[in-house]
C-alpha cells in the first residue's frame, strides 16, 4: 500500500546524496532542460488516468467547480503563506532551510496528495513513480545548494504521503468503483496541468483546481 511513497521518500534520499557529490557539476540549463522534458511523461500520465471516465461530463463540471472554490478559497496563496510562515518558524540555518524547503515542495501540490490516494484506493503507483522522478531531479539541485537537510525531508514525504494513503486504503471499503474512475479521470486533468506547468506552455494554478477531487465522487453519489 505504501510502495510508491517508500520509493518517492527513497528517490529523495539517494538524489540527495548525488546532489551533495555531484550536483554542484550539474549546469543549471541541464537541470531545467531535464525539468521540462519530464513535462512530456506526467502529461502522458493525465492523460491516461482521464480516459478512466465513464462521463466526461462528471471530471469536467468537478473541475470548473472545484476551480471556483479553490480560487475563491485562494488555496494556493494559503499554501505559499503556509510556507512562510514554516520557514521564518525554523530560521535560515543551512540544514533547516535544506529540510523545510524540500518538505514545502515535496508535500505541498497535488501530486503530494493525489499521488497516495490512487495508490491506496487502486494501488496503482504511476503518478507517485512521476512525482518521484521529479523529486529526484529536484534534490539534486536542492542538496548541491542546501546539503544534506534535504535528504532529511523524505521523512516528511513518507509520514505526510503515508497518511492519505492509509486514508484512502480504509475509505476503498464504502467508495465504488464508478467513484473511483471519475477521481481518477479528474486527477488526470490535474496532472495535465503540472505537466502543462513544467513544460512552461501556461501557468496553471492546480493547487486551485484541489477541490475537484472532492466534488467527483460526490457528484457520483448524489446523481
């Protein structure tokens, strides 16, 4: 059940390390090149999970609605000021900055979430092992500046990751299939959005777009 956060928090740990070995050797437009590029499997990624959907209509009235409350909520500011306020929190030391700036990042998106609650309710892995490949790449550009602090975040990653998926493992009882499919489906136009965000076509505000995830088995319930 916790295969793919223990491969994530495992990714995390190793890239670290390279980062702290080799990643000050790593030019900076190869590490944006390699960001981008994984733009293109991620994007695959959402796509395949939203042809899960046995009514278009369902991922498509949860997304706009669930965009609405996320942008009238303003969870991404939310999240940005959660950030700041954990880093003033912990101070600027070398280690704590490492730490505290790889768990912000790590944890708080929607991969982060979605990720082990696919995981729990299907076991299916995919957009935990896309997160993981970007983690990595991101640890090592991280650990190389930040030391070995950011090896350290890949606790957070496993504590956080493994609670939504014990969550998601124990609510699969009572959730149907045909939940689970539009979920999936709406997730998928979540991760289009990353993947769209990392090959820099258009920024996406998809933490906004959190809600959805939510609404779809609901609207699965209720109709």
């Amino acid at each position: 059940m916790l295969v793919g956060t223990l491969i994530n928090a495992a990714t995390i740990v190793i890239a670290s390390i390279a980062g702290i070995l080799i990643g000050s050797k790593m030019d900076d437009e190869i590490r944006r090149a390699l960001m981008n590029v994984l733009g293109l499997p991620v994007l695959l990624i959402g796509i395949s999970m939203g042809l899960k959907t046995e009514n278009v209509l369902i991922p498509t009235l949860s997304i706009v609605a669930g965009t609405i409350a996320g942008e009238l909520i303003g969870i991404e500011r939310w999240l940005e000021n959660l950030g700041d306020r954990v880093e003033r929190r912990f101070g600027r030391g070398k280690f704590s900055e490492g730490f505290v700036g790889a768990t912000l990042l790590y944890c708080v998106g929607p991969m982060a979430i979605l990720g082990p609650i696919q995981e729990g309710l299907t076991g299916d892995i995919s957009v935990l092992l896309a997160k993981s490949m970007l983690d990595g790449v991101a640890s090592i550009a991280l650990a190389s500046a930040l030391g070995i602090g950011v090896a350290f975040s890949s606790v957070s990653v496993l504590l956080y990751q493994g609670f939504f998926a014990i969550l998601a493992s124990e609510l699969s009882r009572v959730v149907t299939e045909s939940m689970i499919n539009e979920l999936t489906a709406t997730g998928g136009l979540l991760i289009m959005g990353i993947g769209i965000n990392l090959l820099e076509l258009k920024k996406l505000r998809v933490g906004n777009m959190l809600p959805a995830l939510v609404i779809a088995p609901l609207i699965v319930y209720f109709v």
